[in-house]
C-alpha cells in the first residue's frame, strides 16, 4: 500500500490550490504594502497640520497693540 499523500501529489489538483495560495499571498502582500504607504501619508499630513497650526496659534497670541484677540 501507498501512501495517499504520494498518490495526490502529481494531481492537477494540487497544483491548482499552490496557484491560489500563491496568488492570495501576492494580493495580502500588495494590501499591506498599500496600507503602509496610506498610513505613512496619514501620519505625514497630521504632523505637518501640527506643526501648521502651532506655529498660527503662536501668531495670534501675540497682538502687537495689547488688546485681547478677537474684541
């Protein structure tokens, strides 16, 4: 008796779900690789509207006449 292992392996069968699996590992890939560069950009445009919105506040604190900001 064989074992049914060997008897399976030479299947087109077997090739076929290596294909799919291959195929998902390309697409799962790909996904994360996107995500990664989205999260990236993300966390560039917050830090860059951190540093925007600071340096704006800053400004406006200091009124050159001595009045409050906005009466």
């Amino acid at each position: 008796m064989q074992n049914d292992q060997s008897k399976h392996a030479g299947t087109p069968k077997a090739g076929v779900k290596a294909d799919v699996k291959d195929a998902r590992e390309a697409r799962l890939k790909q996904a994360l690789r996107e995500n990664l560069k989205r999260r990236k950009s993300q966390a560039r445009g917050r830090s860059d509207e951190a540093a925007a919105s600071s340096e704006t506040a800053d400004a406006s604190l200091d009124d050159a006449d001595g009045e409050e900001p906005g009466r």
